[in-house]
C-alpha cells in the first residue's frame, strides 16, 4: 500500500487536488488516507489522515488552509521537495499530531524545497529522540527531528512543539533540525523561526553549517543530554539567537554553538542545572544584552579555542559566572580543538556567583598556548580583581581600565529584576512603567565611552550602563541631563529629523519609545510641548 502509484496520482492530478480530507480519488486507492506523491498543486483543509511518506514533487505547491488537523499514522512523514505553505492562524492552528494514540509518526522534511512556511502549527507525537552526535562521523545520515530542512529554507511563525514523541514525563524528542552539509542534499540551508514555542521536549533548534534567525521564541522544561539551541558550523551570515526566553529546563545548556560564530542577543536564559551558554572550538562569537541566572555549573562557558567577545550581559546567581577552560573531547566523535577559551569582557556585570570567574589551563601537552586567556574592562566583577581565579602556568589576566567591585543595587533579585536602580528613573517591567529608587547604581554611565549608548533615552548621561539593559531603551535613567530629550535619534542636535520620528509615531500607544518624551506610554500633545522647548538645540 506504501508503493507510489503512478496511475493513482495522475488521475488525482486530473483533478486538480484542492479539496476537503480525506480526497476523494485517494480514499478509492487507499481508504480514506493520503499517500504516494502530490504532483499537481494542492490545498488540504479539514481532517486529512497521511500514511506512509506522502512526497510533494519539485514545482508543485502544496497550501494548508488553517484548522486542518493532519493525522499522521504510524511512521506516517511529509516529504517536501516543491513547497509547503502551512498558514494557520492563531484562532486556527494547523495541527500535524498522531492519527491514533500510542503511535508516533516520523518526520516533516524539506529537501531542495522551494521557500516554504509553517505558520500557527503546532506539532507533536512524532518519532523524534535521537542524539545528534549522530551527524558528526561521515556517512550516511538519518535525521530523528519532527522538522527536517536539508539546503532549503523555511519561516516558522508561532509554532508549537510539544509530546515529542509523547507526553511522558521522560520524552525528549528533538524539535527541528536545518542541514547544510548533508552528504546528499548538500546546499544552503536558513531558517527563520520566530514566535515558536518549545515546551518540555528535548533538543529545540539543531543546526549544521547553517543560518538560522531564533527570535522570541520560549523554551521551557528541556529534558534529557540536549541543548536548546545547538548550533554547529559557521556560515554567512552568522546565526542569530535575539530575544528568547530560555526558562527551568531540567537539565543540560540553553545556547551551544560549536565552530560557530553566533550572535546571541537579547535573550533571558535562567535555570539550568549545567550551563546557561556554552561557546565551544575554534570561532568568534559575540554575546551582547544578555540576562543570566541561576545556571548551576556557570552563566557562560568558553572552550576549546574558542576567542568570544562578551558585551553588557548579566550575569547573576550563578555557580560560576564565566568559566574559561577547555573540556578535552578531542577526539571522536567530537574532535574539539585543543586550548583553553579566550574572551574580551565589556560592559557586563558578574553578581552573586559563588566563583564570578575561573581561567583554567588545558591539559594537552601538545599545544603551543595551553592558556585561557581572559580581557575585561569597564565591569562590575564582586570581588573585583580578586573575583577572577586562575588555575595554571599558562592562563592571563588582562585587568584593563573602568573596572569595579560595587554592589549593582538590582531592583528585585528575589524577583529576577535585574535592571538597576536609579533615582532618575528605571524601567519596572511588570508595571510597564518608569519609577524612581532611593538609591543610583554605579552601573549608570560606567560603561566603556566609545560604547553605542544612543538607544538609551534621555536621560542617558551621554555614556552607556553596564549590564544587560545597558545601551538599550531599558537602560536605568541617568542623574546626569547631559544631551536633550528632543534629540530622538541621538545625533545631538534637534531638527527636523526629529520631528520627522515625532510625527511617525503620533498618538502611538507604546511604551519605551524615545518620541514619548513624558514616558507617560502615549506619544502626544504634552511630547510635542517637551519638543518644542528644545526645538534647535544643539550640542
Ligand atoms: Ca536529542
Ligand atoms: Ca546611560
Ligand atoms: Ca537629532
Ligand atoms: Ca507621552
């Protein structure tokens, strides 16, 4: 029943495929499934039952109208080589789950595809544990994630993985894999996935030799030997991970790119019991706006070579804040390179970790710099100079200028409200509101000053903050009234440009806007008073 039939799909083709699950013409050949090859243009909506691996022909497009529930049976996968457009919307998700309980189905996979999209689905129940150390030996591969994207690319917009492969207390399966070294679809493959939703499963986001954008996503209660983000090999350009919310998982890292440049931005990782980052082998990544804690084993690791480059993160209640070493595995299957890590630090704050910094030697012999070797200037360290312990013959210190040892006087802790206080003015998240402490932290305007400070609003101080809201609209407000509020681009002189953001943004309801001059969320008439009075300053 498995085996394509030629005759069945022309006549299907005949047809012009673009109604209700279960189709018709199918149903005579295979009850009332879906199988064998799509090769005309096809639109599903309804219930659609699949069996066995339903191909979609280069050049043909098959839509997904929203509410359709896809029942895949057992090892049940969809096979893209045309395109997939699977729009669901948030009222309508599109559901590819199980076609009966107790059944797994295999895999979503795209190969050589046409641009394609996965839009409001939520997927589960597919047979996807699996480890990948798997792909490092050469050879054949077999890919266990529920979605598979091998040199092709796919947007996925709030999407939902979950019960993979079932909702056990244990399941760890994978979510997704983007592949662009597959030995026999070798090619390009990205991947922009925004919005989605990782919930208790296994490895999130796997990729090789790829770009993917991972943006707003949520990743929560990850089980099993699995990061969440696991990224390997470098590509052009680098992924980049902005914006997510990486919370309690049980176990392992959040974020590990390998041979791996990454750009990692933005994002909250709190709660793992091993690392929050790991940077690992020979590559530059960059880690810039970045709030961690409570990360057992340390807030960041760097490894094996790697040189990363740490600007304006927190990085608090951690066991060790940054840990600088170099783990061994160099040989199969994961072939580290040998040597300790290296990073330059800026701007960052290291708070309330047992050991804020640890350098250690690698133990390979072989190596000519067996040294970690660690820069940091303009930050907050506890402990200062004294917080950073160095294990080993071989590992330096570079302790430059603008560094302290000064309680940050973080908002609420005991709430993970990491942003500092200020007597000016500081962004109280829950509140959406702006308030004012008792006390300024000497985080305000302590950054380095060649630093971007220009996304800060006024009053910024003219200078960037340490930690993780520094040089950022949540940055805490400064006592300083250096530079004026109506300067909205930060190009110390208010014109007309200004005026120009002030009237593209009218009676915009937001919050964290710099045209919103009163920071009251609204931008209007009393903005525009504050405007006025400044109209033609210059620095
Ligand atoms: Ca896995
Ligand atoms: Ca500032
Ligand atoms: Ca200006
Ligand atoms: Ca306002």
């Amino acid at each position: 029943m498995r085996t394509f039939n030629l005759t069945i799909c022309l006549i299907i083709s005949a047809l012009r495929l673009a109604m209700p699950c279960p189709a018709a013409l199918a149903q005579a050949a295979y009850g009332d499934d879906i199988a064998g090859e799509l090769i005309q243009d096809t639109t599903w909506t309804g219930t659609c039952v699949l069996q066995g691996t339903v191909v979609v022909r280069p050049g043909v497009v098959l839509k997904i109208e929203p509410g359709t529930i896809v029942l895949m049976k057992d090892g049940a996968s969809l096979a893209v080589y045309g395109q997939l457009l699977a729009d669901g919307a948030e009222s309508e998700p599109i559901r590819f789950t199980h076609h009966d309980d107790g059944v797994t189905w295999r895999q979503i996979v795209f190969v050589e595809a046409d641009d394609s999209r996965l839009a409001h689905c939520i997927i589960e129940y597919a047979d996807s544990e699996g480890a990948h150390q798997d792909y490092y030996e050469a050879g054949p591969r077999t890919y266990h994630e529920a979605v598979a994207v091998l040199a092709s690319h796919v947007d996925m917009e709030s999407c939902i993985f979950q019960n993979l492969p079932d909702e056990s207390a244990n399941a760890e399966g994978d979510a997704i894999a983007i592949i662009s070294d597959d030995p026999d679809h070798p090619g390009d493959a990205t991947a922009n996935i925004r919005g989605c939703r990782f919930s208790s499963i296994g490895q999130g986001v796997h990729t090789r030799y790829s770009y993917v954008l991972v943006e707003d996503c949520f990743f929560t209660g990850k089980r099993g030997d699995n990061d969440d983000v696991d990224l390997w090999g470098e590509s052009t350009p680098p992924p980049l991970i902005r914006n997510n919310l990486f919370l309690n998982p049980e176990h392992d890292d959040m974020i590990n790119p390998t041979r791996c440049s990454a750009v990692i931005v933005g994002n909250v990782i709190a709660g793992s019991d091993d690392h929050g980052v790991v940077l690992r082998d020979r590559c530059f990544p960059v880690m810039i706006n970045n709030l961690i804690y409570d990360c057992r084993n340390a807030g960041v690791a760097v490894e094996n070579s790697c040189e990363a480059l740490l600007v304006n993160n927190t990085i608090v209640d951690c066991g060790r804040g940054l840990r600088l070493f170099d783990l061994g595995r160099w040989g199969p299957p994961y072939r580290l390179t040998p040597g300790g890590g290296t990073a330059t630090v800026v701007n960052c704050v290291i708070w309330d970790c047992p050991q804020p910094i640890t350098l250690t030697d690698s133990s390979n012999t072989d190596i000519e710099d067996r040294g970690s070797h660690l820069t940091v200037r303009y930050c907050d360290i506890e402990g200062g100079r004294d917080g950073v312990s160095i294990s080993g013959a071989h590992s330096t210190l570079t302790w430059q200028e603008g560094n302290m040892d000064a309680a940050p006087h973080f908002a609420g802790p005991d709430a993970r409200d990491y942003h500092v206080r200020s007597e000016a003015g500081r962004w109280a998240p829950r509140a959406q509101s702006w308030v004012r402490d008792r006390v300024t932290s000497p985080c305000i305007d302590a950054g380095d000053p060649n630093a971007n400070w220009t996304a800060e609003l006024w009053p910024h101080g003219r200078r960037t903050n340490l930690g993780a809201f520094g040089g950022t609209p949540q940055a805490s407000m400064s006592l300083s009234i250096a530079g004026s509020p109506a300067d909205l681009n930060s190009d110390d002189a208010v014109d007309a440009e200004d005026l120009r953001m002030l009237g593209d943004l009218w009676l915009k309801d937001d919050v964290l806007l710099a045209e919103d001059i009163n920071r009251d969320g609204v931008v209007n008439l009393p903005d525009f008073a504050l405007f006025a009075d400044d109209w033609r300053w210059e620095r």
